[in-house]
C-alpha cells in the first residue's frame, strides 16, 4: 500500500485545482523535482496529460472547500489567500501546463462559431445560502438568441450524472432541496447542445471533451463556477458574470484579474460584469466580433437601444 508521505495528495474544489495545485506538479515534473506519485479525483487523468501512468493515481470521493490555511498540497506562497487575490500575484515559475496546445491536438471540426456557456445550481458558501449566482432560463433563452449563427454548448455537470469525475459536495446536497430543469427548456433553441447529449455519442471521456471544446471555441459565459478556472487558460474570449450572490469584495478582484493570475498576461480577454445590462452589452458585443447577430434577430432592436443608454 503506498505511504501517504510517498503522494502529492490534492483535496479541494475543482476551481482551486487548476489555480495551485497542477501548476505546482507542472512545475515539478518539468523541473525534474516530481519524486512523488501524484492523488487527485477521479477522471482529472486528461488535465495532468504531462505526466506519465504510472505518477498519477485517483480517488473515488467529493470534492469539499477547504481553507486557504489547510492547503498544505501546494508551497505557502500559492495558497490563494486574500493577499494574493487582491494583489493579483502568482510565482511565474508556477505556469500552467500547455491546454490549449495539447487539445488542439485531438481532431475537431465546426463550421461556426462555438460558444460555452459553464452554469451552475447549487447552494453558495456550503450550505449558508440558496442558488443565487447561476444563469436562469431568461438569460439563457437571451444568450441563445443573441448567438443565434453559433454552435452552444451548455455545460452544468451536476446536470450529468457520469462516471467520468466526481462532483462536488454542494452540488449533490442541492438536489434535495431545490429544483432547476432548464434541460427541456434549452432543447427548445435549434443551435444549443447540451453537453450530456454530445457525450453520449463521443469518443472521449468528459473532461477531454470539454478540453477540446475549449480548444475550438471562440467564447466561454460562466457565472462563479469552478470551471472559469480552467476555460482562463484559454486563449478564447471569456465573460464571467457575477449575480447577485453573497460574495466578498475580494472575490470581485479575484475574478476581474483571473487571467491575469493563471497565465501572467494581462486580463483583457475577460469581461467581468455584475449586472443584467452590462451582461448584455458585452454579449452584443462578442456576437458582433464573431459575426453571428443580425438584425433579423428579434433581440437585436431592444438590446441595441438598452445599450445606449447604459
């Protein structure tokens, strides 16, 4: 049996993953330093492609929080505390690992425009609050509709059950007490697929195909989930929208300054808004850069007016 002195044991939230703890093993591996086998969750096998086999090994549980003074997996001085957030600083030898080069790789073809949108519905902060930070069906008939010539792909895993990864704590307490069916809703929109439908037919596991798919895309819309993490190390528009949700200050900068923090460039990929109007706006916008709104579109008239007088 291996001694837990003999692992690089990673516990946490998905999101916390991709910001500490793979960079560090990048790192190491890279360095020639890795002298220890690596332990994470179930189906995170395509996220560490860069090591070998026999270095990496799982575990079959769920994801929970765990505090900033708890994460002894990674060197004090990557632990994402306050100080880090709101300095916006990370170590420069703690890079990512090459994503974006790597699922380019995999055969892909689309002929328009791809659009991720990453939501979530689970209680905030542990189980302090209800759902409040997540995409509802007018926002998302919104998006559809502005994004009409793209190809949507809509992602809410713990709308997937799957034995590819494990999910996370909240996400499962959830479901017991609170209910959110937007499945039958979305299939309403001829250019949106949920990703659940896609895997059902795909030749790859889920987190390899969400690596592809952020490989291709031209944009990612996500509220607060773990997954803006990983879609910021890629070099794809993002638009990370907070709702109202009872979140610190510091997780405002946090997430402004998200690309900068992962990738050491500057931030000016991301769009961060806070409200319904500036969510618009800048989804007019990328519609605009991809070329897929028209005035056809029944949105278009009062979304353009709403936007001059923002």
């Amino acid at each position: 049996m291996q001694s837990m002195q003999d692992i690089h044991e990673y516990s946490g939230e998905y999101g916390t993953e991709f910001t500490t703890f793979i960079p560090y093993i990048y790192y190491l591996k890279s360095n020639g330093l890795l002298d220890k086998k690596v332990l994470t969750y179930r189906g995170m096998r395509s996220y560490y492609f860069f090591l070998e086999d026999d270095e990496i090994i799982f575990k079959d549980e769920h994801r929970d929080f765990v505090p900033y003074e708890e994460r002894f997996f990674v060197p004090e001085n990557i632990r994402i505390d306050d100080n880090f957030v709101m300095n916006c600083e990370t170590p420069k030898e703690y890079l990512p690992p090459p994503y974006s080069e790597h699922f380019k790789k995999l055969p892909f073809v689309s002929d328009r425009p791809i659009v991720l949108v990453f939501n979530k519905y689970n209680s905030e902060w542990g189980t302090m609050y209800p759902p409040a930070n997540y995409l509802d069906m007018y926002e998302l008939a919104s998006i559809a509709t502005i994004f009409d010539g793209c190809i949507i792909v809509y992602f809410r895993t713990n709308q997937y059950n799957s034995n590819d990864y494990t999910s996370d704590k909240d996400e499962l307490e959830v479901r017991d007490v609170y209910s959110y069916d937007e499945k039958a809703f979305l299939k309403g929109f001829r250019n949106v697929a949920c990703v659940e439908d896609i895997m059902k037919t795909a030749d790859f596991d889920f987190n390899t195909m969400k690596g592809l798919l952020l490989a291709n895309a031209s944009l990612t819309i996500s509220t607060l989930t773990g997954s803006t993490h990983f879609n910021m190390y890629f070099p794809c528009n993002h638009i990370v929208y907070r709702k109202l949700a009872p979140y610190p200050f510091s997780t405002d900068t946090y997430y402004k300054n998200l690309n900068k923090i992962l990738s050491n460039s500057n931030s000016d990929k991301v769009d961060y808004v806070t409200s319904l109007d500036a969510f618009f706006r800048v989804c007019w916008k990328h519609a605009e850069n991809v070329g897929t709104n028209s005035p056809d579109n029944p949105l278009h008239n009062l979304y353009s007016n709403m936007e001059k007088n923002i």
